[in-house]
C-alpha cells in the first residue's frame, strides 16, 4: 500500500514496531517520563511562549478542537469563525453547539482570507478568532502572519486549528501570539489515530482554570492537573502516545521542527512538478505543504481516487459532498518520500495513456 491521503498516513518503521509490541501499564514513572518528554518536545517544535502547556486528549482532532471551544471560550466570548470548507464549518457546528457568540467569515471553495474579509471586524467588540491554519478539505493554507496582526491590533484570543499543518507548515506560535494550537496523531505526526494534542499559552490556561463549563472526559482543567506529573486523568492510548513520543525524537534527531518543514516543502514541491504535464489544475491559490488539492479537467476525480486505489494500489484522498467528482487531493504528509512521488506520477502517466486520466 501507497498512502497520499491526509490521514491517517504512513508511518516509520520504528514507530509501526512499537504498535506490534503488548501495551504497558502506565501509571508508572517511567510512562510520566515519555509524557513529559513529549511535551518538551511539542512545545519546541511549535515555539510554544513560555508558560505554556500541552494536554494529551485521546481522541481524534475533533475531540481537541470541542475541548477547546468548551474549556477556553465562554457565553461571554464573541467569537470570529473562519469558514472555508468542512473543518471551518465544524468549528461554527461546535460554537453553535456549546453556544458562544460568534461571526463566521464564509469562504467559496479555495478562496483565500484577505483583509478585505477582516477590515469590517476592526474594533467590532470581538474576542477571539478561531481558524483551521489549513483547511485540509481543500488545501488551502491562510495568511497566518496577517491573522496574527490583526488579532494583536484588536486583542483577540487567536485559535489555531493546525491538526494537519503542525509539522508540514512554519509555525511560530509565540510569533504568531497563538494562545491554543491543536493538532493530531493521524496527520503530520504520523502515528496512527486516537490521541490529539492541545498546546495553551499562559492566557489560555488562564482561561482554562477558570472556566465552569460542566465536562468531564473533555475537561483541560483536569488534563493539565494530571499532565504536571506527565499523567491523564483516564486510560490514554497509551500505545499512540508511546509512538507519538518515538516520531517526536525522530524529528529531533533528524534536525528539529525546521528541517522536518523543509522535507515535506520539498515533498510537495517535487509532487507539484511531476504533474505538471497532466491535464490536472491546482485548485487551491495557497496551498499548504501537508496536501495538494487537485482538478482534473475532464475525469471524474472520484473515479481517479478509485482507479489508483483498485489498480495501482495507491491511495490518494477523494474529496465528499459537491465536490466528489470535481476535486481530489494529494497528502505529503508521513513516511513519504520522492521515489513514492515518482511512483504515484508513474501511475498517472499509465492512466493517461489508458485515458482513465484526462
Ligand atoms: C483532520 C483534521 C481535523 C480533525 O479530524 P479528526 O477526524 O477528528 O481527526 C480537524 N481539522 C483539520 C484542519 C484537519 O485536517
């Protein structure tokens, strides 16, 4: 199997031995050793301000990104929700859900967020600003520097969806002014799925521990109470965070955050230049690192998703709804590598002469 979807992606052999190994018991100090390790390590590679804190939560992305709207905005909150395809639409579900007053900024398929979307917000009343930093669904990647500016000009919360780009795209999260970035074990961490992990800046946690909000498995008071001694309040994945905690110190050992950047960059470069003699359109103007959004001029794209998957054993990652047979998209992200770009390009190529691909 060949997988260029956007998660769950392939991972090293290191980290696929550990998932064949019994799982440990992990109220133990030596499990508290790996957790505090791993938050060492988040919290370099995403140039976490100081004072910050990152809670473990088993659970896909999703699970993170309900914790946060729940533990760190309140009723009293007006919140700024960018909505440029399904993960942006989730966001808005969960603020409707749990009630906080928000503006949703809409976006048409693969726009991108400018200040003409922003100038309107200035000096509105607003509190916070919730954005997905890529928007996997379709590949677009916003303008983080210019959301960071206007978010300082108004003193906002800024809240970083970054589940698929953490690892794939420059993030500076003290830069930025970032108070939560979320991301996931399924995406560029390259681990298998269940664990996401949420990092809070001191102004954060400060909402966290103040916060009233009824929960319990969700709760991020109790997560970082229980993380101080690298714990979790419940029975974790242990096995994922065991392997989340082994890509970590892969990453550290092959030159940090930087050059794990700069490889899946290059990745995604070298993929965007093997096509571009297919009949194949970019469909995202800004595209992230993590996944390249695709329109191919005349076949179906779920029916390229299919012929890769049926035929050549590759798995690209189609896309749902409306765009089905419009758009399908190409991840660069985990144990990926360019000979693997040549081999989904080779296939493509086969295709086209087959006139499966035009
Ligand atoms: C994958 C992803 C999520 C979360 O999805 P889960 O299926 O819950 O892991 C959220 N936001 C973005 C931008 C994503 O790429």
């Amino acid at each position: 199997m060949l997988n260029f979807t956007v998660g769950p992606v392939m991972s090293s052999e290191a980290v696929r031995a550990i998932g064949g190994q019994h799982v440990p018991y992990f109220r133990t100090p030596e499990f508290s050793e790996v957790m505090l390790q791993s938050e060492q390590l988040v919290l370099r590679f995403a140039c976490a301000p100081e004072g910050s804190r990152v809670a473990f939560m088993t659970g896909s992305g999703t699970a993170s990104m309900e914790a946060t709207v729940m533990n760190v905005l309140t009723a009293s909150d007006k919140a700024i929700v960018v909505n440029g395809g399904s993960f942006g639409e989730r966001f808005v579900e969960l603020c409707q859900i749990h009630q906080i007053p928000h503006t949703e900024i809409h976006l048409d398929f693969c726009q991108p967020l400018t200040e003409a979307h922003l100038a309107p917000l200035a000096n509105q009343g607003y509190t916070a600003f919730v954005v997905n930093m890529g928007e996997t669904s379709t590949g677009v990647l916003y303008d983080m520097p210019m959301i960071s500016r206007f978010c300082k000009e108004n003193g906002l919360l800024l809240i970083v969806d970054a589940i698929s780009t953490f690892l794939a795209d420059p993030f500076n999260m003290a830069e930025l002014g970032a108070d939560v970035m979320i991301t996931g074990s399924q995406k560029a961490l390259a681990c298998p799925p269940g664990v996401s992990l949420i990092v809070l800046s001191p102004r954060a946690i400060e909402r966290v521990e103040s916060s009233t909000t009824p929960c319990m498995y969700l709760n991020l008071k109790l997560a970082l109470k229980n993380g101080e001694r690298g714990q979790t309040p419940f029975t974790p994945a242990v096995g994922v965070l065991l392997q989340i905690n082994q890509r970590l110190r892969e990453i550290e050992a092959q030159g940090g955050v930087d050059a794990e950047v700069k490889r899946t960059a290059a990745l995604a470069a070298d993929f965007r230049q093997k096509i571009a003699d297919m009949p194949l359109r970019l469909a995202s103007p800004s595209p992230s690192n993590a996944v390249t959004s695709l329109r191919p001029v005349a076949t179906p794209a779920y029916q390229i998703f299919t012929t890769l998957k049926d035929e050549y054993q590759i798995w690209v990652c189609p896309n749902g709804g409306v765009l089905r047979d419009e758009i399908f998209r190409v991840g660069h992200i985990g144990a990926l590598t360019p000979a693997d770009n040549t081999t989904l390009a080779e296939a493509m190529h086969d295709m086209m002469k087959r006139g499966l691909l035009k």
